[in-house]
C-alpha cells in the first residue's frame, strides 16, 4: 500500500513538483518532470517488488545480477537509442532552445514543437513537421533567433556620381536623424557613412539594429524606414545609380567598302 501510494504520488500530473518548486525553488523544467516522474515510479515499483519477494522468502540476488548482465546486452544492442536518450537530457538540462523557439541548425531550421528524450520536432517555415534524434541535434552548432535582444538592418544605397556632395552629406544627415530618434530603432549602434566607389555609382552604408525581434513588426520598422528613404531621395532630387552602361562613339568619316570595290575595279 505504501508502495502504491508513493506510485500514484510521483505521477507527472501529481501537485509533488509544484509543491517542491515553490517550497525549495528548485525550478524544474516542466520538460523534465515526466523523466523524474518516470525514474521515481521505475526504483519505487522495483523496491516494492523486492521487498515482497523478501517477505515471500524468495532470494532476488540471484535476480539483480541477472538484471545487471541483462542490462549490460541491452545497453550495447540499444546503443543507438540511449545516445538518443542522453542527447536529449544534455538538451533539456542545458536548455540550447525550449519549446516555440525559433532555431537553426545545418540539418533545420523552424519553430520547436516538442522535445522528448528521443527526438525533437520542429515545425519549418512550409509547415512541415521535420523529427530530428536528439543525438544529432545535441552535436550540431544551434542558432537559437529567439534569443536575440534585437534585430539588425543593413543595407546599401547607391547613387549617381552627379550627384552633388552636398545633397550626399544632407542625405546622410537627415537619415541619421532619424535613425537616432526613431521609437523602434536601437540606439547602441548605428551606422551612415560613404562606403565605396563602385563602377556606376557612390554607395552609401546604413547598418543598425530594431527594438523589436519579432519578424512581423521588425518587417513594418523596415519598411518605415525605406520609405522614407525614398521621399528624402525624392525631396532632394538625388537620384539612385541603376545598372547601366554608357557606349560613347567617336565621329569618323563613313567608309562605303562598296564604293572602294568598285574603285578598285575602275583602275584594273
């Protein structure tokens, strides 16, 4: 009976854990309390059983070595599957990612639906499921996108070289500013500078970082920021270099090759 209550009270839906975080602060994931759940009720159930066997007189030493050999062929003909087991508790204790981050891996890349200690699912951008083992995942360099504090912008503009230096300089001035009092834009770092003479044109470098890292609102911040862009370009009547090529051809006097044809003949 004691048995079957310590059973029934190490269950993953039992208030035990809870009451241990609040009490002890000990902050169990929620990941691992079906591993803990399991492991109790795996030595509570075979305690009990020995502990019967004794009072039944029946000798479990003979029992536990059989089990410790057994063990030992289990472990290496499931080799395969305790790497798997171990890589996902090395995942869940040093928690890389958590469920709903958004990661990236050479093998995956998408939003963690769930973690086991076999495998992990992850939901890609298409919507399809992709189950990786956790040993592979475990040996693999993770880039976890939800952890970032913000979100960089870079990008270049180009713009004719007709274009007077100081139009250039009051278009970096003006977007600077307002880079530097933008609500959603980072103030740590921002770049906007003449970077490079290119073949067609002067490129201007703009390199900062959003307040937000969420995909959809970092997308609205962009855009606010192009556009506006383009009104000053427009404003300043500063044009943007395209990809073109000027042919520049020299006058000189038309030569007919029929006519000298027919010189030619005249003298013969």
């Amino acid at each position: 009976m004691i048995g079957w209550g310590l059973f029934n009270l190490s269950s993953s839906s039992s208030t035990l854990f809870s009451k241990i975080n609040e009490k002890y602060n000990m902050k169990i994931d929620n990941i691992l309390i079906p591993l803990f759940s399991r492991a109790l009720r795996f030595i509570i159930v075979a305690i009990s059983i020995s502990v019967i066997a004794q009072e039944f007189g029946y000798d479990i030493n003979g029992f536990v070595a059989g089990l410790g050999i057994g063990g030992l062929a289990f472990a290496l003909a499931a080799k395969d599957a305790l790497a798997n087991m171990f890589g996902g508790i090395i995942i869940i204790t040093e928690k890389p990612f958590t469920i709903g981050d958004w990661i990236l891996t050479p093998s995956v890349e998408g939003t963690v639906e769930d973690i086991s200690f076999r495998s992990t699912k992850i939901r890609t951008f298409p919507q399809a499921v992709v189950t990786v083992p956790n040993a592979t995942l475990s040996n693999e360099a993770i880039t976890n996108w939800s952890k970032m504090g913000k979100r960089q912008i870079t990008f270049t503009l180009r713009v004719t070289y007709d274009t007077p230096r100081e139009k250039i300089e009051k278009v970096i001035s003006e977007v600077e500013e307002l880079l530097r009092s933008h609500r959603d834009i980072h103030q740590e770092t921002i770049f906007v500078n003449v970077d490079a003479y290119k073949e067609n044109g002067v490129e201007l470098f703009l390199y900062f970082f959003t307040k937000t890292t969420d995909w959809g609102k970092y997308l609205k911040v962009k855009e606010e920021i192009n556009l506006f862009i383009l009104d000053l370009l427009e404003m300043e009547q500063v044009t943007l270099a395209l990809p073109t090529r000027k042919l520049v051809m020299e006058e000189s006097a038309y030569i007919n090759p029929i006519a000298i044809e027919r010189k030619q003949e005249v003298r013969t």
